[in-house]
C-alpha cells in the first residue's frame, strides 16, 4: 500500500494497492485504486489530468486541455487517429526499451507489448473520471476535499450492497437470509474504432473496478476474454492489445450462449461495434433480436458507457435484456473538435 | 589524530583546531559541515515563507453577502426545527480514516526525514564515538550539531529535494 504521489504536483489522497488483501488495510471511506503494480505510472497519470481537467473546469473559461498538457511537460502525447477496423502504426524509438525486450518495427503496434504505453499517450480525446466516480461503485476521490470523499465513501460502502455483503471482513452482515451477493459485469471494447485514451484509461481502472464492484470483467477486441472476479489478478493490461483489436464474434457468442450467468448490474464500455456483425469469415449476421435468444446471460442492470453519445447504446450490450437500462452521456471529451 | 567533538574548536575567525589549538582537517567531515550549515540556513529563512498562497476573495460574493444582509426577507421562526439526527458512527468510521491520513503523512515524513539523514551518518559517528583528522588548515563558520541538522531538516522536509 502507498500514496500515490506526483512529481507534477500534489494529487488527490489516493491510495494504491496492488493485492486484494490490502483492502483489509485500509480504513473505510480512504480512497483507493487496486492496479498492477506495472501501470501505477499510468494510474498516475490519469490522476495528474484530472487534476488538471478540474482546475481548468474550475477557471470558467473555455480552455484547449491538449495544450495545458503540453504546457505541464506531457511532450509525448500523441494524436492516435484511430481507422474503422485498422490498428494505426505508430513512430515510436527504441529509448528506454529493455534491454531483454524485442523491438520489431514491422509489426503493428498492438502486436508488440510496448502498446499500452504507448497508447496511454493518446491525447485525441479524454476521459472525464468524474463519470465514473458518480457511479459509486467504487472509494472516490476528490481532488480538492479529502474530508467529502471519506463521507460519500462511507456512504456507498453501506448502500453499495444491498446484501451488506463486507468484503473488508469477508462476511455477509445485516441479511437474514445468508445467500451469496449478486456479481456484476463490466465489459471493455478495445478493438481499434475505440480512441485509445478510453481504451487505456479503461483498462487501467480495470482491475479496480472490478475489484471494487464485485464484477467480473469481458474485454473485447479480436477475441472475447472473461476475466472471473476470482481470477483477476490474471489480467495483464500491458498486453492485452496482444489479442488483436479487430472485433468479435464467435468468442463472444460462445461465452453469452454456453452457460447461464446472472448479473445485477452490467457496465459497457463501448461504441457501435457490436457481436451481431460477421467480423471474421466464419461469422454470420446475427440481429439483436436473435441475439438476445441466443444469449443466457441474465442482466437486471445495464449501464452503458457509448463513445459517440446516448443515442445508441454500447455495441456489445445489444444482446442483453435488462429490466433497466441507464445511458451515461458527455464521459469522452473529444480534444480534436 | 583520533579526536572527540569536545576536542574541537573554531578560533581566530573560524580555524578549526583542538584544544592545544594545533589545525586539523577531515575532508568529509568539512564538507558535511558546509552542507549541514547550508540546510540550517535554508531552514531558517523559510521559516514563516508561504510557498502556497492563497485564492482570492472575490468581489461578486462580497456583494452578494451585503445585499443579502441588507435586502433579504427572512421567514420569522414560530416552531423551532427539529435537533439534527447525530451520526456517530459515520462520523468515527471519518475521524478514523482521518487519523489515518495524518499517520501516513507523518510515516512519509519520518521515512523522507531518515533517509535524507543517511548523508550525515559520519557526523551522527563524530558526535557518538570521534573521527580521525590529519594535522591541515581549515576555516568553518561554525561546527554544526546533528541536532541542529535534524530541526532544521524535519522543518523543511517538504521543501528539501
């Protein structure tokens, strides 16, 4: 466990865990992010913009977010245009590689482990965390009022689980009946239509919100992977774009269609893209209504995060029959306008 | 010679022999000398310094707080409202996320505090056991104590690099 902290400028108190049983260590209400160690410089980052988002919010002024960044030192941000169903190539140097670490400038990108780094320096749009924070799924932060966020952080952890299932002491508390409290869903689109600020800054709190929300975690791109809760310590974020980042079928259709899961609430962070499309050779076209025939997975729950806006709603959800639905608007902050 | 910080002392501005005032020299020794005499200094002229600042009163509100003293028509109270529900275990589950954000700070302090110490080991040993010095000229301001050092590090521990 440690603070997170900049050499920028003074971040917001959050703490920075890496194992599931830090959680024990840290009072109710202090904010913390669980990442892998390997990415706390990314986890850093994205605080350090919100910082500066916030105070540029706070000014009142109209303001150009890329060149505050440039203007606080981030030389390596990089416009990322971003092509329907091509992963961009990308000029990078061969500086700080390591030293076991094999370069290979024929390859895309996404083919090499540099990617996610690389990425994160996207600078075409930016991903407003406030957003994310109103969901009260997982200990917020506020860059000005520690005090505010222990108290909203006290708050939901009591109305976070209707079960009052504690994970801090692994019981479940206050039901009279004992049964296991309802998991969540949170699903990643990464295939290349995404900018890669979402992408990454998605997958940099990955870990964290589904640790923190009790959810298990599909990331999509040229293959389908499910992540259980229990088993997510194996996510590696750094390669993750190894997968390829066209869109997918088959691995998901196989996923939705093989076993019943059932899921309180499911977040989808996406855009048009959708499983219903035949991607590969093998796939065919499949509507949203035989979609959601051939998918057995129970949602109650659907909150989708769409690129482009609320008209739509995020491509791999399209298949779920939720009882509600909530359409979250205005989290991408498109840079380039 | 093996010498012992009572054996010490500056004379004729600032030479430092011993007792029989015979000049002596440790090279490291003088020059954690002149460092521990630039970190006293530098902590005792940014005592009081204010290297924050604070926002600006705003015009707009200063109006707004007058008309509302002077123009606002308030409700005359005829039943008192009822007492705030307290909430002392929301406010004990604060207090004891707060406590621990000050145990943290201070943690990070000590950690930062002893590290940056680690350079005046040689020091802390003069005061604790001596040092050897050769027989040269040299000429201090003073000879700096590591209780001084360590006040006036663990007043500027957060302005230090």
């Amino acid at each position: 466990m440690e603070l997170l902290t900049s050499k920028k400028f003074i971040l917001p108190k959050v703490f920075f865990i890496t194992e599931r049983s830090e959680i024990k260590d840290i009072p109710i209400g202090i904010p913390f992010i669980i990442g892998s160690l390997s990415i706390k410089n990314v986890l850093i980052r994205v605080l350090e913009y919100e910082v500066l988002y916030q105070r540029a919010l706070l000014s009142g002024y109209p303001f150009n977010f890329k060149q505050i960044l440039l203007d606080n030192g981030y030389l390596d941000i990089k416009d990322l245009d971003y092509t329907f169903g091509t992963a961009p190539r990308i000029e990078f140097s061969s500086e700080n590689y390591l030293e076991n670490e094999e370069l290979d400038l024929s390859k895309p990108l996404y083919e090499c482990n540099r990617a996610f780094t690389e990425y994160v320096k996207d600078s075409s749009c930016y991903v407003d965390i406030e957003k994310l924070k109103q969901l009260n799924v997982f200990p917020i932060w506020l860059t000005d009022n520690i005090e505010k966020a222990i108290t909203t952080n006290i708050h939901n952890y009591a109305s976070f689980d209707y079960n009052l299932y504690n994970k801090k002491l692994e019981g479940v508390y206050g039901a009279l009946e004992l049964k296991s409290p309802g998991k969540n869903l949170i699903i990643i689109d990464i295939s290349s239509s995404i900018p890669k600020a979402v992408s990454t800054t998605c997958l940099a709190l990955a870990k964290n919100l589904s640790e923190s929300f009790y959810a298990d975690l599909l990331i999509t791109g040229s293959k389908s992977i499910l992540y259980h809760y229990e088993n997510i310590y194996e996510l590696n974020v750094e390669t993750i774009y190894e997968m390829g980042m066209n869109n997918d079928q088959s691995y998901f259709k196989k996923l939705l269609t093989s076993e019943e899961k059932i899921y309180n609430t499911a977040i989808v962070f996406g855009d048009n893209d959708h499983p219903g499309h035949a991607w590969s050779g093998r796939d065919k076209k499949i509507s949203d209504t035989d979609g959601k025939k051939l998918c057995k997975w129970k949602i109650d729950k659907l909150i989708s995060f769409h690129t482009k806006g609320t008209d739509d709603l995020a491509g791999y959800s399209r298949w779920f029959s939720p009882k509600q639905e909530e359409r979250v608007s205005d989290w991408v902050k498109y840079l380039n306008k | 010679m093996f010498l012992k910080s009572k054996d010490l002392k500056l004379v004729n501005g600032g030479y430092l022999v011993t007792k029989d005032d015979t000049p002596v020299f440790n090279e490291e020794f003088v020059s954690l000398q002149q460092h521990a005499e630039y970190i006293i200094t530098f902590a005792k002229l940014a005592k009081g310094k204010d290297f924050v600042g604070k926002p600006a009163d705003s015009i707009e509100s200063l109006q707004t707080q007058v008309k509302e003293l002077l123009y606002s028509t308030k409700n005359t109270v005829f039943i008192a409202s009822p007492t705030v529900v307290g909430r002392p275990v929301t406010e004990s589950l604060k207090l004891e996320a707060l406590a621990f954000l000050d145990f943290q700070d201070s943690l990070s302090d000590t950690t930062k505090i002893n590290a940056f110490l680690q350079q005046f080991k040689l020091l802390a040993e003069f005061e604790e056991f001596g040092l050897f010095f050769t027989e040269d000229v040299v000429k201090l301001n003073r000879i700096y104590t590591m209780k001084e050092v360590i006040n006036a590090v663990t007043s500027t521990i957060k302005l230090l690099n």
